[in-house]
C-alpha cells in the first residue's frame, strides 16, 4: 500500500569505489574487479553496493562487447529494479548516439 510506505523500507545504493591499478600504478588509474563480466573497459561500467551492507556488489554493469552490455544484480533489487538502472545507464548513448 502506496500510504503506509516507510523510509525504512527504502534500499540505498552508493557506487562501489575503485581502487588504484596495480597492473600500471604510474598511471593513475583506477580500476573495479568485474570478475570477467567487464570485457571492455568503458565509462558506463560500474558496481553499485548497498549502504546496509558495504563491500558487497549488488548490481554490476559493464560492457561485454560493441553494443553489448552484462547486467548482474542480487537481493534485494528486483528485476525490474536493475533494467531501469541499466536503462539509465544507457539513456544517453540510445538517445543521443542512436544505439
């Protein structure tokens, strides 16, 4: 029931931080382990944790090949929860790059 929601009910998601490289440390960059489902190395990866539990991947986005993304998600975020995260993610390149 929409009226009886409670602000303990609510999940909140932080992105998960990077870490410095260790494969090129004079580079400065930062990198996420994507355990392989990140094939190619892309702005829109990302990881999203939540603030009950930090240190513990809820959802991962990352791009697998040209126009090929992989989404993994875990409790609680729903199915429909993680597309339109995913969809979000991708918002700009489908309305602005055509896809």
């Amino acid at each position: 029931m929409y009226g009886s929601l409670c602000i303990t009910d609510l999940s909140l998601y932080l992105p998960y931080l990077p870490y410095f490289s260790e494969v090129d440390p004079g580079s400065g960059r930062h990198a996420l382990d994507f355990q392989g489902r990140a094939l190619c190395a892309s702005v829109k990866n990302f990881q999203l944790e939540s603030r009950e539990e930090p240190g513990v991947v809820r959802f991962l986005f990352g791009k697998h090949a040209k126009n090929e993304y992989c989404v993994d998600y875990s409790y609680p975020m729903s199915p429909l929860q993680a597309f339109a995260v995913a969809l979000s993610a991708l918002g700009y390149k489908l309305c602005n790059e055509g896809g």
